[in-house]
C-alpha cells in the first residue's frame, strides 16, 4: 500500500525504514523541522543532490531543519542511491 500525502498536508515526519518513504510525497515550509525516522539495523543515505545528502542512523531519527533550498518547490530524493525516491514539496513561506 503506498502512502500519499496530499501536498497541501503539511508533513514533519519521513520514514525511511527499508528505504521505501513514507509518505512518498511529503509536503512542508520551506525552514520546517522534519524529523526522519529508520527502523532498520542500518543506516540509510539520503541524497537530494551531490551537495545535500545526509545519513539517517541505525535504528534512530535524524532531525533536519529544511533550509537548504533559496526556492520553494519540488524536490526528489534517493535513498541509498536505490531507484526508490520520494519527493518533497518545499511550500514558500
């Protein structure tokens, strides 16, 4: 069953656990507090572009303040360079 937020939904959690996201569309102000959860016994890379990636510990969350767009809009990401992505709505504040 896949997960869909509908992106006027504002979303503060990801889960990345098996790296498939959940929700696979995340919706949010850009400058919000997102907190990424995994639940799997290894880390997980999550990559938005060679310069933002960021690794989610083992078993924990890791929590990300989304500041690192100029613009507001749609963002995809991979995790752990998978073809599994999700995508990100980065709404203007």
């Amino acid at each position: 069953v896949q997960k869909i937020v509908d992106s006027t939904t504002p979303t503060t959690k990801i889960d990345v656990s098996g790296c498939t996201p959940s929700p696979e569309r995340a919706s949010f102000d850009m400058g919000a507090t997102v907190t990424f959860v995994n639940k799997d016994d290894v880390e997980h890379r999550i990559s938005f572009s060679p310069t933002v990636n960021f690794i989610v510990p083992a078993n924990d969350t890791l929590v990300k303040v989304f500041n690192f767009w100029e613009f507001p809009g749609i963002r995809y990401y991979k995790c752990d360079e998978t073809d599994k992505a999700g995508m990100v709505v980065a709404n203007k504040i």
